[in-house]
C-alpha cells in the first residue's frame, strides 16, 4: 500500500534544491509527514508518483528561487518535461493549500505566468531570508500549514524518556520483590534449620543420658560383682579344711585384629593400600573382630578446560558392622598440575602418594583398640 504524504515540497534544483533539503529534515524531525523526492521516491513511474503525492497532500510547499520560471517562457519548452510546472498545475488543480517560499533573488517575472500556473501568483507566501530563518520557519507552521506532526514523533524524546523511567522503575520493583522473596526464603530456611538443629541436640542429649545410665548399670554391676567376690574369699577362710586346689594357668595373649582395606581400587586407592602394607592390610572381607580401614576420595574440579585434582586424606577405622572405631586426618595436602585427562590427574596423585611417610598414619592406626 502506498505512503500517503501530508506536505509535498516543489524545487527547481539549481537554486531551490539546499532551502528544499532544509525544509524537508527541519518539518520531518518535528513529526510531520514530507514528500521529497530523491529521499522518498521508491519504485515505480516517476511521473505517475509525483502527480499521486501532490494529489494526496495537504500542503503544497514551492521554494520560489531565482530562475524558477526562466524555462516557462523559452520557445522550445515543453511543459511535459518540466516536472516543477507540471506539480504546481496539478497542485492549483486539486486545490491545495499552496504556500509560496520566497527566497532572496527571486522576481517575479514581467510576463504573466501560463494559465495552468497563473493562479500561483494570487498565493500568499513566506519570505525566507536566511538570517529570519527560525522565524520564518515558525510562522509557517503556525498559520500556513494545515498538516499536524505525528505525535510519536513530536513528542519522541519525551516517550523515551518515560519509558526509561518505566523500566527502571518495573527493575526497581523486581529488585524489592526479588529481595523480599529471598529475604522470606532465607528466613524460612533459618528457621527450618533452627528447628533441625534443636530436634539433633534433643537426640544428643537423649543418647548421653542413655550413655550415663549404661555406665550406671555397668558400674552397679561390677561392684555388685566385686561383692559376690569378697563374700566368696571370706566364706573360704572361715572355712580352712576345705582347701581345694586351684590349678592356675596362664591365659593366652588375644591375637590381633585382622585388618582389611574398604578403600578404592582406583590409583590412588591402590597407592594408599601399598602404604598400609606394614599393617597387614588386606583386601578380603571383614568378619569377626575384623577391622575396615577406608579413605576419602581426591577432590577434582575442571579449571580452564582443564582437571586438577587436591587430596587430604583422611582414613577412617569401623569394626565389621560398620561402627565407627575411629577418624584420622593424614595432615597431608597434594594439588596436581592440570591435566586434560582425569586419570592423569589420580596417577599424578598416587606416585605423590608413593613418595611420602606414612609412619605416623601406621601408628596412629596401630594405636585403635
């Protein structure tokens, strides 16, 4: 569908094309709807468009230079090929508002115009002297045009501007809906932690006290036994021709707990495994009064494309129902070079794992009764 135009501006190039091109950027940026043809004209019949743009506008615009009319009157003239008379006939034909733009230079010519163009000598116009620009400019706006800027235009910088504020203030909003959101989650969370935390050292406090009445049995128990003794040892003195003979012997030394590795098979597992081999480590299943002896697991992160693997280990030492018999830090802190791959990495930390003491670890172990 084509572009309709509310002002379309008549120029003869040579002398009316710079007062033409002004005109055309000043009314366009304030809102309004211009024709201009080496700007606007698209596809289609030259012709045919310019005489449909001046059928369709409100206001007809001629910029009056010196020489506007020189070609009206020269014997070979033809009017079909002088698009400036052609407009302004169709302009007065279609009774436009015309409103003439007088630049300095420009006369009046002593012959009267052709009769398809007479009437453009009855039109009231503006004269557009240079150094009254902006008053003039403002005077043709104010009482010769009949055409309205678009209001999204006139008014562009102010819609902006309202909506910048619109946005900060819906980001602003967000802000404080988001906060009051994680303020309300946190706080809920606190609280459930809160509530946790009293349930864990209610069930603390449950254990020690069953702790202390097991040490109370105990305890009653023993010197109930130790009574039952002494009554025993008084009952055989008061009583000396029953002397039996009591054959003591000597008891045996309790053999060591076997030990068996619950670790990792991978190379750092196999690694800390060949360091307990003073131990007696084995890999067999725990049984009996057997031990479990298992370590933690290398820690590692990919970093820049690469993987780099840190280790602490810490063993730790259960019996074979899983009752924890005890916890032991190593004291001994690895960090890899990065690798592409991660077994590189737990190979890097196996051969570190290799070349270090682990006598304190032996013998803190050896220590678990």
């Amino acid at each position: 569908m084509p572009v309709k135009y509310d002002i379309f501006i008549s120029y003869r190039r040579k002398g009316g094309y710079d007062t033409a091109k002004l005109l055309y950027d000043r009314l366009r940026m304030e809102g309004y709807s211009v024709s201009f043809d080496i700007d606007t004209l698209e596809k289609g019949d030259f012709d045919k468009e310019l005489e449909s743009r001046v059928r369709d506008c409100k206001d007809f615009l001629v910029v009056m230079s010196s020489g506007i009319f020189d070609r009206f009157f020269t014997p070979d003239h033809d009017p079909k090929d002088d698009w400036v008379r052609r407009e302004i006939a169709c302009a007065l034909l279609e009774r436009k508002n015309i409103v003439p733009i007088i630049l300095d230079g420009f006369n009046w010519p002593k012959e009267a115009l052709p009769a398809d163009v007479a009437g453009l000598a009855k039109k009231n116009g503006i004269d557009l002297n240079p150094k009254h620009f902006e008053a003039a400019y403002a005077n043709l706006k104010r009482k010769f045009l009949d055409s309205k800027p678009l209001w999204t235009i006139k008014y562009k910088k102010e819609i902006i501007t309202g909506l910048f504020f619109v946005l900060v203030a819906t980001a602003v909003l967000f802000y404080l809906g988001m906060t009051e959101y994680y303020n309300k989650t946190y706080s809920e969370k606190d609280f459930v932690f809160q509530l946790e935390k009293r349930k864990s050292d209610s069930l603390l406090r449950v254990n020690d006290s069953i702790i202390k009445r097991q040490d109370s049995l105990r305890s009653a128990r023993e010197k109930q036994r130790a009574i039952r003794q002494d009554s025993l040892v008084q009952a055989s003195k008061s009583q000396p021709e029953l002397t039996k003979v009591v054959k003591v012997e000597k008891a045996e030394k309790t053999p060591d707990k076997t030990l068996h590795w619950n670790g990792p098979n991978d190379p750092v597992g196999r690694a800390i495994f060949e360091k307990l081999q003073p131990l007696g480590v084995q890999r067999t299943k725990c049984s009996n009064d057997g031990i479990n002896i298992s370590a933690t697991s290398p820690n590692c992160t990919i970093a820049r494309g690469n993987i780099e693997c840190s280790y602490s280990p810490k063993f730790s030492v259960t019996d074979c129902n899983g009752k924890l018999l005890g916890i032991l830090d190593a004291s001994i802190k690895f960090r890899t070079e990065p690798h592409t791959e991660e077994l590189a990495a737990r190979e890097e930390l196996a051969n570190e794992l290799r070349n270090t003491n682990f006598s304190d670890v032996i013998e803190k172990i050896r220590e678990i009764p």
